[in-house]
C-alpha cells in the first residue's frame, strides 16, 4: 500500500475530532471541486481491511452529513434528490409523497430535513447513498472531504489580475437630505438615486454635474434596461420604467407587495418582494417565475450575469450565486467586519462587492473560488455603499457614503485558468 494511501486511512480515523475542533460549515459547502473525492477515502480503506471499509467510510460521511444538515438543508433541492432516491429504491413512495408535501407545505428547508429522516430509516448505507444522489443530480453543491487534498490535482485560476486606474473622484452636490440609495452608468451618464431628495442625480462621467430629475417617490434601486430607460423601485408596490432623457415615465408595473432590490437582465426583471421571495417578470408586470431568496434575511442587493444571481448578506457575511432559477451555485462567507453590501459584475463573470464596514471593495472570481482586495481606505474609502460596473467602457463606479464622494475606475482583467 502507498504511503499516499496509508496517510488517507488515517486520516480518516482521525477525520471526526479534527473536524470538531476546527471546521465551520460554510468552509465546508464553499465550492471545493465535487462529490467524486470521497473515492480516494474509500479504495485505500477496502484494500486493507474489505469487510470493513463500507462501514469505515459510512460512519464517516454520516458524521459529515449530520454535521452539516442545516447547510445542507439551505442548498439541496430536495425534489431532485426525492426522484433519484426513489428510482434508486432508496426511500418508499410513501416517503417521496411526504417530502413533497413537506415541500408544499413549508418549504424547501424543511423537505430536506424530511428526506434525511427518510433515507435514515430506509438504508443503513444512508449515507453514501445520499452523497451519490447529490452528485448525481445536483452538480452545484460541492462538498470537501479531503482537508488535505492537494491544489495540483483540481483546477484553480492561477491569475487573477486585475489594472485599476482612478479615472475620476468628484464630490456629489452636498445638500441635507442627500442620501444615495443606488447608483448606474448609462449613455455615459452617472445616474444616483436620492432617497429623501426623491431624484435622480445625474453628472457625466467626467464628473460635472448635468441635471436632476424628480421622481415620484422615495426611490430604492434602479436599473439600466437600455441607453434611455431604467427601473425604479420604490417603498411601494409597484416599479416605474423611466426614459431619463425624455424625463417621462414609460410604464408603471404593480408587484404583489413591497418591491425591495431590483435588477434587470435580457428582458427580465428579477424584483425582491418583502426581502424574502424574487419575482422574475417581463416589462409588462407578467410574472415568469418565483422563488425565495437562499437565506431568511435582508437581503442588500442583487445582480443578476448572463447565467447567475450574486445576493450580498451583510449580517451574514455572505455573498451568494445562484442559476436565474434559484437553485444554489456557491457561497462566499467572508472574515468578520467583511459586510458585503452592494455588487455588480463584469463582462467575465467577475464579482465586484462593496463592503462598508471595512471601507475596502473585493473582487470575486466567477466560481466563487477566489477573491481579493481592489480598494482600500488608502483609496479614500469611508463607508462605501453603492458600486456599479459599466460593461460596455469597464468603469467601476463606487459611491462614498461618508464623504459623498464618487469614484471613477478604470479596470482591466487579465485571468487565465489552468
């Protein structure tokens, strides 16, 4: 036997109190490269001892998933599960009706809990045969059960460069009421939304102040849907579509309760209801599709990429993607003070976060695998809360709460994955 191999059967003897001394779950969910790794515990164990390497690994993955239910619980899609595990003669048809109705009747967190409890019962090997689902069905959950794997044998991005340029730093127009709720770059315009001011703050991207346009209420987010229209979302129930260079209001779309963060992407409108549920609609107020929001908590902001949602939770230190239906991706939980608030994207799918208590921006890569600091208080950084990226000319805008200061940047990307 290799010494490779000897060191993964110890390990796994040792694997359960090291795993209570030191991990924390969202290490564990956070994007490591897939379910197939447990292999390398399981063959090295059934060469030595193959009466007793099934019950080796058993006991360790029931640990792991027991361990980590609850995170579990917040990511699986437990009707995709439901199917396989009923094809696989896993859980009965009494069990799949109950984790649907479990589903139905409250929710996914719960249905998940349900379908451990089932599979539990039904199968001693509960747990292999629970990590082979996942990965059967559901690709986007990445579980690491191998501390120790080496980074050679997985892919990772060995550059993650990025050229910042300061292009501008001007001073909003400071008045009393100016607080700034979200920001954009459209047409070569920087368009601000004032909350209590009940206006659309608009300068050119050379930093002189063009014109003000007075809205019909508090405003909460906007949106760029082209060259001259942008969302608007207010304290209320509905959204407003604004053409900004005819100063009109083109169309009134009414939500079902309160519209709370809003974004836009290939004529959709993904639109927070009460923080808790996204409505996905068209620009007529016709809704696509629903679904809820990945934690029970405020969330700050969303934005939506070609093929991903990223939902910033600042008490939660977490930055989330999701597919456009959804269903979970990855999740980024950063150091304590790390609050990530406000986040747009780049043309390639990079994440730009702005985080206000630690007055710095990150940069995270598109699989959540990498991040790193753009922007510090060096910069001139205090309580920043607004960010947008421009894809079109790769500006950066950043909005300085604490000064009302507006930071311009130009920013180049060089990645390369090996």
């Amino acid at each position: 036997m290799s010494k490779s191999q000897i060191e993964s059967l110890d390990r796994v003897c040792l694997l359960k109190s090291e795993f209570l001394k030191f991990l924390k779950p969202t290490d564990v969910i956070f994007n490591i490269q897939g379910l197939e790794g447990y292999q390398r515990f399981v063959d090295p164990i059934r060469n030595i001892y193959p009466d007793r390497g099934r019950n080796f690994c058993q006991e360790y993955f029931e640990f792991i998933i027991n361990y980590l239910s609850g995170d579990l619980a917040d990511v699986l899609e437990p009707l995709q599960l439901c199917a396989y595990l009923y094809k696989n003669r896993c859980i009965e048809q009494s069990d799949k009706e109950a984790i649907e109705a479990m589903q139905s009747s409250r929710g996914r967190t719960a249905a998940c809990r349900e379908m451990f409890l089932a599979v539990k019962r039904r199968k001693d090997s509960w747990a292999l045969l629970l990590l082979e689902a996942i990965k059967e069905t559901q690709e986007y959950v990445k579980l690491k059960m191998d501390p120790s794997a080496s980074q050679e044998s997985v892919p990772f991005k060995s550059s993650f460069q990025f050229d910042v340029k300061l292009r501008k730093k001007f001073q909003l127009q400071p008045t009393p009421d100016l607080v700034i709720s979200d920001c954009i770059i459209t047409n070569d315009q920087l368009v601000f939304t004032g909350y209590f001011s009940e206006r659309l703050h608009i300068y050119n991207t050379y930093g002189s102040y063009n014109r003000e346009l007075k809205l019909f209420s508090r405003p909460q987010c906007i949106a760029v849907i082209n060259d001259d229209d942008v969302a608007v979302s207010y304290d209320q129930k509905f959204v407003e579509i604004i053409n900004i260079s005819t100063e009109q209001m083109r169309n009134k779309i009414v939500t079902r309760d309160y519209s709370c963060k809003l974004s836009y992407q290939n004529d959709l409108m993904y639109v927070v209801i009460d923080y808790h549920t996204i409505d996905v609609m068209n620009m007529t107020g016709e809704i696509i599709r629903s679904f809820h929001c990945p934690l029970n908590s405020t969330v700050q902001c969303l934005s939506p990429d070609t093929d991903s949602l990223f939902l910033t939770y600042p008490f939660n230190y977490a930055l989330y993607c999701c597919d456009l239906n959804g269903s979970s991706r990855w999740n980024c939980t950063f150091a304590t003070k790390i609050k990530p608030r406000h986040v747009t994207t780049d043309g390639n799918g990079n994440v730009y976060i702005v985080c206000y208590e630690s007055n710095n921006v990150f940069v995270v890569s598109p699989d959540g695998r990498h991040y790193k600091e753009l922007f510090t208080e060096k910069e001139g950084l205090q309580i920043p809360t607004r960010i947008y990226y421009d894809k079109s000319n790769d500006y950066l805008l950043v909005y300085n709460s604490w000064t009302c200061d507006a930071f311009l940047f130009d920013v180049k990307c060089s990645t390369t994955n090996e």
